[in-house]
C-alpha cells in the first residue's frame, strides 16, 4: 500500500469522526436525542456518494472524447463506489428514520428520491452486464451513465423541495440542515468526517480500479 | 470525436422531416403493431372496467388516477420499445451514410411524441367511457397528458437505443432502464393530474408543470448531445 498524504488524512478523519463522534458533546434536541450523533455518518456518506457519481459521470464523459478501457475502468469502479456509498446512506437514514420518524421507511419525497438513484444505478449495472463486446459495453454505458445522471440527479434535488412536506431537514430551499449544525462543536466533527468520507470514496474508487486494470492486464496475456 | 461523415447540404430540418415521413410510412405499413399497440391500450381499459364493476361503478379518484397513468407508462414502453429494435443493423448504416445523427434522434423523438400523443388521448376517451369521468379541471389534466405523453417520448426514445445496442433481451432491459428514469416525471405527473382531478387552483401546479417542460427540454438536449456516439458504433 502506499502512503500517500490523502490516504493518512482519509485514515486519521475517519478514526477522528467515530471516536470524536461518539464522544463529543451534542446538543439536546427533542425526539433526535442522541441519535443526532448519526449525521456525523449518514450526511457525510450521501456527500460522498454525490462526489463520486460526479466524478464517474466525468469519467464518462472524457471516455466518449476519447475512448480507452482504463476511462471505462475509472467510470465503472466510482459507480460501484457510488452504489456502497448510496447503500450504507440508506442503511443509516433508515436506522435514524427508525429511531425519529417510528418507521423504517416513510414516503417521503427524499428517501423515494434515494431508492430511485439507487435503481438507476442497478439498471446501470444490468446494462454493463448485458454486453459480450468490451467496447460497445464501454461506450454505451458511459451514455447511459450520462443519460442518467443528467435526467434524474437534478430532480432528487429539486423533487423534495417542490413537495414541501418533507420530514427530512433540509427539505426547504436549502440544502444545509438548518438548525442541527448550528452548533459549533459538531462542525469540528461533521466536516472532517465529510472530508474523511469523500476521501475514502476515492480510495474504494482507487483499489478498485488497481484491480480490474490487473485483471485487464491478465486478459490480455 | 464528431462522426466523420461529410457534412450534408441538405438542412437540418429536412432531414427530420423526411425521416419522419419515413417513421410514419414504415408505421402505415406495418399495420399490426399499431394495432397491437391500440388493442393493449384498449384492453387494459376493459380489464380495469370488469375489475371495478364487480364492486358496482367507477373507482374512486386516486385509484382512476394512478391505473390511467401505469396504463400509460406500459403504453408507452411498448409503443417506444420498437422504434430501434425494428431496424436491422443493415438499416442503421444505410441511414447514417445519409443523414446526421442528430437528425434521426430528433425526427425519432418526434415521432414517438406524436405517437404517444395520439395513445395517451385514445387512451383518456375510452378510460373516461368505461371507467367515468371525475376530472373537474379538463384542459389542465389533458394539458398535463400531452406534456406527460412527449416527456415520455423524449425520456423513452434514447433508452430504447441504448437496449437495441444490447440486443437480445431489449425490452425487459428497457424497462429496467427506462423505468428508474421515468419515475421523478411521474411523481410530477400524477402530483399535477390530481390537481386537476380535485379542480385545485392552477398556480398550484404551475411549478410541477413548468419542472415538468426544463425536464423535457434537459431530457432532449442530452439525447441530442449522446446520441452520436451511440449511434457510431
């Protein structure tokens, strides 16, 4: 492994975030309780995976301007990225959920919009898998990847705010979390750990591709 | 990279038109999918009518709402689904030594919103003879139907390119595809048809409904960008 400077930060936020984030005092919110502790995690992860899935959708499109299987390696490994990063936002929103709302999955205009994004994601998979030729697979997934992205992303965002009945905070005209980080100590916690979280998107992102150009390498022998 | 084709003389526009002239003539031809397409529409309808009158009369809003629009979508994806995959790719070469790329996504979305067009009003007469009629805001619900029925064509034509390119098996991998996509359209659709079912105000769809025509443009303007490339392979 080599230790890049990113790579301890990525390491050294992480750690900081759980310990610090457990530990730390927060504020005292009713029904949140101490659950609000979770937006040190859940936040950070959807953050995340937004980075990513921009950063693969980039990928995509530097593939259709001038193809190459190391564009569509880089592509596909922030997708899968993406789709860990959208999962464990989905777990941990659906734990919160449980604790504040009563439910594990309430039909609100936000959490539709995560299923949704998720689902495109797995049709993008299925699409991948659906090919023999590498590159036609390469290209007409990077469209698809593209397609996506411009036509269903934008709305995730625009969706719950036009439904303006939303629990989720941060529902209404701003996408911060208005009152909850308010307070300062939790920002000393919360943005290492959306640095951190990013950090580690890029790194899964990284093995990964170390990988499948092995693996590309092997088949070419 | 641009397709490396000469540039034709012949403008845009002309282009599109003759190939839509073609889509329609092809159509004509073919017969039996039109009626196919009809005959789905039309017995999904009936379907929904003996399902209902075994409990005496229509269904109560929200159900006549949501069965409309899923018969729809289905409609939809059926009418869609062949654009593509009817061309062999013979077809498909031959076209693009003569035309541009864009001129064939454009004259094909086109066609499908015409197509669907048609299909989403057939569809509300008879929906409305069979399954009654509680609409109270009618210009604004088919206002909606149309903008529902091209931002169908406009979402659906890319995606059933990309399925024809997998082959086999494209139109469950349409679906597959295309329905993730559809489903914030939807939620903007249904949100304003029943507005327009309880003859709410209009300013209170007008956001949904102006959301509803920037996806279409957006939708558009991306098939119109990718679709080079996929057509290049």
């Amino acid at each position: 492994m080599k230790w890049t400077w990113w790579k301890v930060l990525t390491v050294v936020c992480l750690l900081y975030s759980a310990v610090a984030g457990f530990l730390l005092p927060v504020p005292r919110l009713a029904i949140v309780n101490e659950s609000i502790r979770n937006l040190y995690f859940h936040v950070p992860m959807w953050f995340a995976m937004m980075v990513i899935l921009g950063t693969s959708v980039f990928r995509s499109m530097q593939y259709l301007r001038n193809p190459s299987a190391r564009l569509d390696i880089l592509s596909h490994e922030a997708a899968k990225s993406g789709i860990v990063l959208g999962l464990l936002g989905l777990a941990t929103g659906s734990l919160w959920a449980k604790y504040t709302w009563g439910a594990w999955w309430t039909p609100d205009p936000r959490l539709n919009a995560a299923a949704v994004a998720m689902l495109i994601y797995g049709a993008y998979l299925v699409l991948r898998g659906s090919f023999r030729d590498e590159q036609q697979r390469a290209r007409v997934s990077a469209i698809y990847n593209i397609f996506a992205f411009a036509a269903a992303i934008p709305l995730l965002f625009i969706l719950p705010r036009l439904a303006g009945n939303s629990l989720h905070p941060g529902q209404t005209g701003n996408p911060g979390f208005n009152k909850y980080d308010l307070d300062s100590t939790m920002r000393l916690v919360f943005y290492p750990a959306v640095i951190g979280w990013i950090l580690f998107s890029f790194w899964m992102t990284q093995v990964g591709s170390r990988l499948a150009f092995l693996q590309l390498k092997l088949d070419e022998k | 990279m641009r397709p490396e084709t000469e540039p034709p003389s012949v403008p845009l526009l002309r282009e599109i038109s003759t190939l839509l002239a073609k889509d329609f003539r092809l159509e004509w031809r073919q017969r039996a999918a039109l009626g196919g397409l009809l005959l789905y529409v039309g017995s999904t309808v009936f379907v929904c009518f003996l399902s209902f009158s075994l409990r005496g009369g229509t269904p109560p809003p929200p159900a006549w709402n949501a069965l409309l629009w899923v018969i729809l979508l289905f409609a939809a994806l059926n009418a869609v689904a062949k654009g593509f995959m009817q061309e062999s790719p013979g077809q498909r070469l031959y076209y693009y030594t003569l035309v541009r790329p864009q001129a064939v996504i454009l004259a094909k979305i086109l066609y499908n919103a015409l197509l669907l067009t048609a299909v989403a009003l057939l569809g509300l007469f008879l929906y409305t003879v069979f399954l009654g009629n509680p609409i109270q805001d009618a210009p604004l619900f088919v206002a909606n139907l149309l903008l529902g029925a091209v931002g169908f064509a406009t979402t659906l034509t890319l995606v059933s390119g990309i399925a024809a390119k997998a082959g086999g098996n494209g139109a469950t991998l349409m679906a597959i595809l295309g329905f993730p996509l559809m489903v914030p359209m939807l939620l903007l659709l249904i949100k304003v048809s029943k507005n327009a079912l309880d003859g709410l105000d209009r300013g209170v769809s007008q956001q949904s409904l102006l959301t509803l025509l920037a996806l279409n443009m957006l939708v558009g303007a991306v098939s119109y960008l990718l679709f080079p490339f996929l057509w290049r392979g």
